[in-house]
C-alpha cells in the first residue's frame, strides 16, 4: 500500500525500512506535521501514517478523504489527536499500536522519579567542574515511600511492579478493578485517599474527556505538601498553571513530566537557536525541582522495532481486507 507518514525523523524511517523488509509496502516520509495545511500532500496515498502530535480533526479528515485516503494508521498508543467520529462519518478507518513496550515508559517513570529524587542530573555537573560538594544533593529513600499510580493498564502495572521492587507500598486507581491488581500488591483505592496518601503520585491514564485536568488545583490540594508528581501519560492529564503555583507555594515538591499540553509547538523539534515564546514552559524550566523530557519515554530500540511491525501489519491487514485488530472506533 502507498503509505504518507507525517511528522517523520531519521529514527522512523531507519526502523519502518527496515520492518518494510517483510512487506511490500510503499513508505515516502514527510518531516512536516499533518494539518489543515498539509493534508493536500497526501494526494494520492491510501494511508497516512501519523504521531502524537499530528492533527486529525474533522476538517484535516475531510481533506485526507478528499486526497483518497482510506486509513489513518498511528504509530502510537493514544489516539486523542484524532475525530474518530468525524471519521466514522467520512468511511476512513483508523488503527493504533495498542501495546509495544510498556517497560520503555514505565522505566523512564522509574528515571524520573530516581533524578528528580537524588538529583543525578546536577551531581553530573557538578563533578564534571570539579566541584565534590554535597549541599543540595540529599534524596530520600524510595523504600517505605508511598507511590499512587492513576490508571493500571499495561504501563501503570509495569510500573507497580518496578515499585515494589523498590520495597515502595503502591496504591492505585482505576476505573476498572481487575484480579491481577491484587497478585501485584496494589492496594486498589479511590483517587480522594491515593492524594492524601502518596508521597509520589504518576499518571499512566489516558486523555480522554474524563482525565482532561484531572490533576488541578482543587486536586492538588488534596496531595500530601510536599508531593512529588510524575507525568509520562499526556500534558493535558494536567493544568500547568495550577501545578506552578502549587511549585511556588511548595505544596508540589518535584515534578517530573514527559508530555506537555502544548507540547506539539516545542517537542521533537531542535529549537535550540530560536526563542522560545510559550512564557508558561520557560516558567516551568527555571524550577531546579523540575524535570523535563520531550516525550521520550517510548524511546527505546525495542519500542521502536515493535511500533514499525505493528503498524506495517495493521496496513496490511487492512490492505488485504483482513480483521482489524488494532482498529480505534467512536
Ligand atoms: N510518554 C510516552 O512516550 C508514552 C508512550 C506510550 C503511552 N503513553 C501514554 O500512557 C498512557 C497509558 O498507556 P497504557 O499502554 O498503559 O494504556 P492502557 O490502555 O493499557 O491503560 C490505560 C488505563 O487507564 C485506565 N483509565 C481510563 N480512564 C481512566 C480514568 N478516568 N481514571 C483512571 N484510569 C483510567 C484504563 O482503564 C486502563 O487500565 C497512554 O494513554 C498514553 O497517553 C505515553
């Protein structure tokens, strides 16, 4: 099938060429973003394939419709960029990688949480220049802690099971309760109880209508002073401004994140000569108790390697007019 990917790197292509091998696909590579701009491009493809931060609205939809393009194929796990209604609507189907690596994202949580804890990232600096001083450096042990985990699908329970190992007590909210909670040695909770109680607090849910703000500042509120708060799920899970204020008055001790709301201006991109205008974010980066990656998480060689098979099989599936397994509906 002849396959348009949107918003491609170097990494992308050196990975799907290399799945391509067991498929007869036909793969071209933009580097621009699918949007209302650049949808025409794919004039011609029957598929697009497309990331985190592509637009699919109803009106980029129509567009790709109008080019002939019959599937929308993520190469990722969420699908919140995308109106699945709208393309219900417009015939076009659209397919997902539901599972490829959930111990990349949950092992960058573990990161996360470890450099903000003892502070690996200044100790770094600080030994390159010579300087061996302690002032400043001191963490706590993990052992004991108390970490909440919202959401206990494939990433969150990964991510539980790191934490035990860490001898942390892991107590956990969902909107499903499921057997394989108890045999891991969550203690299943409601979200009131997993604020009061949890030193650490990690969203593994996804964003959906429901979870949008979900950590706010009547949230916040609730959290242990001193809280640490990890986000590698989406930047929307969060209201960044309640989250700075809660940084100034001391209520959110540490903060980790991976995603950002307006991430899809910054992230994936090297910004490194232009100045960046989101007042916002550079607020966020002048805290030393915050740490920042730019959607990372998933970057591992295997999360790669299975992202590539998976969506180049649910192109095909699709081209031979098989079963989607992999297909997101309305
Ligand atoms: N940073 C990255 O690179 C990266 C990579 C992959 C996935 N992600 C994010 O991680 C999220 C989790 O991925 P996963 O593979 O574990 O997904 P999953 O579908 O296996 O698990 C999501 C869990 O969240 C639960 N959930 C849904 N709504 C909820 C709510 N309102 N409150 C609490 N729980 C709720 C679901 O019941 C499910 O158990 C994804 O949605 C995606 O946004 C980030």
């Amino acid at each position: 099938m002849n396959v348009l990917f949107f918003s491609s790197k170097v990494y992308d292509s050196t990975f799907f060429n290399a799945a391509n091998k067991s498929h007869q696909h036909k793969l071209s590579y933009l580097e621009v973003p699918l949007n209302k701009n650049t949808a025409v491009l794919a004039n011609g493809y029957g598929a697009v394939c497309i990331f985190v931060n592509d637009t699919a609205n109803a009106e980029v939809l129509r567009l790709l419709a109008e080019q002939g393009v019959k599937l929308i194929a993520l190469r990722c796990a969420g699908f919140n960029n995308v109106d699945l209604g709208a393309a219900a609507e417009l015939g076009m189907k659209v397919v997902r990688v539901p599972a490829y690596s959930p111990y990349s994202v949950a092992e960058h949580t573990l990161a996360l949480i470890l450099t903000l804890n003892r502070k690996t990232h200044r100790a770094y600096n600080r030994v390159k220049e010579g300087n061996f001083a302690l002032n400043g450096l001191m963490g706590f042990d993990l052992n004991g802690k108390t970490v909440g985990l919202i959401g206990l699908g494939k990433i969150g329970l990964v991510t539980a099971k790191i934490l035990k190992g860490f001898g942390c007590r892991v107590l956990g909210y969902d909107i499903e309760k499921r057997g394989e909670f108890d045999e891991i040695g969550i203690e299943f909770t409601d979200l009131s109880s997993l604020y009061a109680n949890s030193d650490i607090i990690s969203l593994h849910c996804p964003l959906t209508p429901q979870t949008h703000h979900i950590i706010k500042k009547e949230t916040i509120a609730q959290m242990k002073p001193g809280v640490m708060l990890i986000n590698t799920s989406r930047g929307a899970l969060v209201d960044t401004k309640a989250v700075i204020a809660a940084l100034k008055s001391g209520q959110i001790k540490y903060l980790g994140i991976d995603v950002y709301e307006e991430e899809a201006d910054l992230f994936f991109e090297d910004l490194s000569d232009r100045v960046i205008q989101d007042d916002v974010f550079m607020r966020l980066l002048s805290f030393n108790n915050v740490l920042i990656t730019g959607h990372q998480a998933f970057f591992t060689s295997n999360a790669l390697e299975s992202i590539a098979g998976i969506t180049l099989q649910n192109i095909a599936d699709f081209e031979q007019g098989r079963q989607l397994e992999n297909e997101v509906k309305a």
